[in-house]
C-alpha cells in the first residue's frame, strides 16, 4: 500500500521518472509473488510425482494433488488481462529443479512410511523423467 501512496505523490509532483521506476519495481514484487507461489505447488506435485514412481503405485489422493497443483500453477502463472504467463517455459523448468531437492526430502519422510532417506528414494526414480512429466502437466493446457 504504502508504494501506492508514493506512486501518487511522484505523479502528482511530475516526477515521472521515478514514478517509472517504482512502477517496475511493484512489477518485480508481483512477478516473484507469482513465482513464489509456482514453487509451493510444484514441490507438491513433485512429491506426489516421486512417491507414485518410487513405490510403483498410486492413490485418489495423490492423484488429486497432482490434479490441484497443476491446475493451481497454471491459474497462477496465467496473466489475466495481458495474456502470456509470468513464467517461462526455461523459469518453469528452473523452478521444478529448485523444487525438486524439497519435494524428495518430503518423499523420503512419506513414501514407504518413511524407511528410505532422500538418498534411496532418488535410487529409485529418474530424476530426469519425473522433471520432464512435471511440466508436461503444467503445460498441457498452455499448448
């Protein structure tokens, strides 16, 4: 709130200059908000995609968390007046390897009622594939 109120005065004061600049720092704030949130539902997807793999199976929960995060990133990276998406295919990919080292630390803790650590649980997966199917799901809808 407080960047509105100084938004208002540099307008008001024709300092259009730094009105600019303060507009494409609250750009910036908005877009990390966004990635941020993109990041929470992709470790939940990742870790439902890694325990699915690790354990060769799969339940209606599960499947339903796979359901709400890819729905739920795609809502969030949408941009909704200005078409296009807050991330790109390259930072969708960077954020599924950033979330990756989280989610397998989950798995370890759920998958298998927690009897293999992160290192065994990886034993067990292909990274790459699982990485790859992530953003299969998030982007079904945007091709």
């Amino acid at each position: 709130m407080e960047e509105l109120l100084t938004l208002r005065q540099y307008i008001q004061e024709q300092q259009y200059d730094k009105a600019l600049e303060l507009i494409g720092e609250m750009e910036e704030m908005s877009k990390e908000d966004k990635l941020n949130k993109i990041y929470s539902y992709a470790v939940i997807l990742l870790l439902h995609l890694i325990k699915q793999e690790a354990e060769q199976r799969t339940t209606r929960s599960w499947e339903f968390s796979i359901y709400n995060a890819t729905k739920e990133i795609r809502r969030v990276n949408k941009r909704r007046k200005s078409g296009g998406y807050y991330a790109s295919e390259a930072e969708l990919k960077e954020i599924l390897a950033d979330a990756f080292d989280t989610a397998i630390k989950k798995a370890a803790l759920e998958a298998f009622e927690g009897q293999y650590t992160e290192t065994e649980i990886a034993e067990k997966i292909n990274t790459n594939a699982i990485l790859a199917k992530a953003l299969d799901y998030i982007q079904a809808e945007q091709r």
